[in-house]
C-alpha cells in the first residue's frame, strides 16, 4: 500500500527538505556544474565544428543562456521548489510539459554526468578510465547522500583550485612565444552551421546553472537567492570561458585545438610551461569531480520532485530524517550514473546531453512566457529568444546526438501515455 513505508511520503504529506544554503553557497554549487564541463570537455569538439568561429559559438551560447537565466530565476522565485523546469512546466503549461522538462533533465543530465566521471578517468589514469570513472560516481554519490550543505562547501574548495589554475594557463599562455606563431594559422574556415554547431555544444558548458533552480527547495529567501545565484555564476563562468578559449586559440590555433584530446594541458605544453602540466591535470580531476558533484546533487532533486507526483517509483520521494535529503533518489541516479560512464563516449555523452538540456530550458522559456506583470514576468524578448535558440541549438547539434535524443524522449512520452491509461 502506498504510503505505508514512514519514508515515502503520501500526497498532500511530503516531506520538506532544510534551507540550508545561502546565496554564496548556490553560486559555488552553479560554478562547479559549470566550470569542469566548459573548460575541460567541450572546447576541443566545439573548435573541431567552428573553427576559428569558436568564439562566435561562445558568444551565441552565452546568449541563450542569459536568456534562460531569465526565465528561470523568475520561476524559480515564484515556484521555489525542487525540480526546475519539471514544476515550471507542470504549473504553467500543464503534466505534460512538466513531465518531458523533467525527463529530458534527467536523461540529458545523466549522460552529463557521464561525461564528467570519464573526464576524471581520461586525466587522472586514462589507461583505466572508466573504473576510475565508476570509483569517482560512487566516492561523490556518498558525499551527497551525507547533506547538501558539506556537498556545497567541497565544491567551494574544488572551485578556488580550479580558478586559480585556469588563471595560471591564461597567463601562460597569452605570454607565451608561441602566441604570435599560432595567430598565423587563422583562416576563413567559419561556416553558419558549424558556429550554430559549436553553440550548441559550449552550451553544455553553462547549463550548469540549473543546479541552483533544482535547489529551490533548500536555499535561503528563495526568492532573491536563487536571482541572484544564477546570474553570478553565469558571469564568473562566461568570464572564465572567454579568457580560457582565447588563450588556447592563441596558443594552439582552431585546428591544432580541434584535434586535442586535453587541449590545455596542450596548450601550457606548446607555451614552453611543461612544469604547469601535471599541475592543468590535477585541476582538471578537480573540476570534473566538482562538477560531477553538483550534477548528482541537480538531477536527484529533480527525481524527487517526479517522484513526488508518481512520474517516477514514489520510492524515491523518501528524504533521510538525519540528513535532510532525497536519499534513495541520490543512490538511484548513482547507480545509472555508475553503469553508464563503465562504457560511455564522451564526446558522445556531450552531444546527447546538450539535447535534452536545450529540451529542458525550452519548456522553460515557454513557461516564463504565460507568467503575468504581477508575476514577475520578464521582458518578453527574453522567452522569446531563449526558446528560439534552445529549439535552433538543439537542432544544430550533430546528426547522432540528435536522433538519440529523440529516440530517448520518444521513449519517455511512451511511459507518459502508459502511465496515464493505467491512472485512467
């Protein structure tokens, strides 16, 4: 019988999780989604779509991502729950909509998740890549389990390394002698649906923001906190990317990044700095890992919340009585975290997941539309333009990423359909 287990709740009787962060604690947990993904995954195949049009791609993602920055942080101040845009969609647009926000979050954010473990693997022991990937879901899946605010304060430490290194190959790098010799490689290799291509990627780099939206439920004066949160953390990263793109195509040139496999670690390589190496390695474990760690921490509030309304097994709705968080929702998405980055692509995984994340900002954006003046509502041209470009994106993107992507949402309609015959 539903509701007989202590820890899963009935309906009109869910257990509430603890406010316990504040709004620098939430930029830390947006920046660590962030900040691994951007710098340490996504440059390589982005430059290899762009070329020299890299930065274009930069540019016009970071577009997008403002404008679902908008169209979040007035939901999530007038929706201050967990889930995002699974609730936006569920209150303004109806369960359907709700529903497939949630489920391309969920599948597009565990193939993020994915990428981030097989990230740690490929820099940490690239011979034995997808255990160490394994070892690093289940090593952070049990930092999370033990509350949200510790999880916050090991990504501040993750994210000061990480900033601190990434300044060090920019300075390196735009010093360097081998800055001028690179320049020279330029050409006119930028076509419109290679630069489109490329946004759609880096996107991937900023969606790390969402984290702060699913933690609606656990933040301090939601309304202000999480505005505020997702708009610092979308600068710092922007900032970050910029500076970390153009020095690595000073130094290494389109197509010498294009065909990287660790392009900044070739980079400080290719500036005279070998001794900054092994220290680009160690920042890149510490970015991944940050990020992989917010990433749990996102799509296990997310599960709860589909949880909550019987979109997924109920049993995942239960939240632990000491530490205050969805426990077996957590323990779930690490299990399937686990299975898939013991045999994913990352490149692969990078594609798929920047589909079902455009999917997700689009409902979004199309939520943020219906609200009223009274609201919050933003300026009109920001939904407009942020469902265009998520739609344009996510369409860009390559061939194979795009018909995975909608096999898998295909599928998840199909369990929307069955679900809703059997409730019939």
């Amino acid at each position: 019988m539903p509701g007989t287990d202590p820890a899963v709740p009935n309906a009109g009787e869910q257990p509430q999780l603890a406010r316990r962060l504040g709004t620098g604690d939430a930029v830390v947990i947006g920046l660590g989604a962030m900040i691994g993904a951007g710098i340490f995954a996504v440059l390589a195949p982005a430059a290899h779509a762009a070329g020299s049009g890299l930065l274009i791609g930069l540019a016009i993602a970071a577009v997008v991502a403002y404008c679902n920055a908008g169209s979040s942080a007035r939901l999530a101040a007038r929706y201050p729950a967990s889930g995002g845009s699974y609730v936006y969609g569920r209150e303004r647009l109806g369960e359907f909509w709700g529903y497939l926000a949630g489920w391309a979050f969920v599948v597009g954010k565990t193939a993020s998740c994915a990428a981030m473990a097989l990230t740690v693997g490929l820099y940490a022991w690239p011979q034995h890549a997808h255990a160490v990937a394994v070892a690093a879901v289940v090593a952070l899946t049990a930092v999370d389990y033990t509350g949200v605010q510790k999880s916050a304060w090991l990504t501040r430490a993750i994210v000061a390394f990480v900033l601190a290194v990434l300044a060090a190959v920019v300075v390196v790098s735009l010093t360097s002698d081998a800055a001028e010799v690179a320049r020279l490689q330029w050409g006119a290799d930028i076509t419109g649906g290679g630069v489109l291509q490329a946004a759609g990627l880096l996107f991937f780099a900023f969606a790390g923001y969402a984290r702060i939206a699913t933690l609606g439920e656990e933040v301090r004066d939601p309304a202000r906190t999480i505005a505020r949160a997702i708009f610092w953390a979308l600068g710092v990263a922007l900032v970050v990317y910029t500076a970390v793109a153009v020095a690595t195509l000073v130094v290494l040139g389109p197509q010498e990044l294009a065909s990287s496999s660790a392009p900044l670690s070739d980079a400080v390589r290719a500036a005279g700095a070998d001794w900054l190496e092994p220290v680009v390695r160690v920042g890149a474990v510490a970015a991944a890992l940050g990020s992989l760690l917010a990433l749990i921490l996102g799509v296990s509030r997310t599960t709860l919340a589909m949880a909550r309304d019987r979109h997924l097994p109920g049993v995942l709705a239960a939240v632990h009585p000491r530490f205050g968080v969805p426990y077996r929702a957590e323990l779930a998405v690490g299990a399937v975290v686990a299975l898939v980055a013991a045999f994913a692509d990352v490149r692969a995984a990078i594609g798929f997941s920047s589909f079902g994340v455009l999917l997700y900002y689009a409902v979004a954006n199309a939520s943020a539309w219906t609200l009223a003046p009274a609201e919050g509502r933003p300026a009109r041209v920001v939904p407009v333009v942020g469902l265009f470009g998520c739609l344009v994106l996510a369409f860009a993107l390559p061939f194979a990423s795009v018909a995975a992507g909608l096999a898998v949402i295909a599928v998840g309609v199909a369990l929307f359909g069955l679900r809703r015959l059997r409730v019939s």
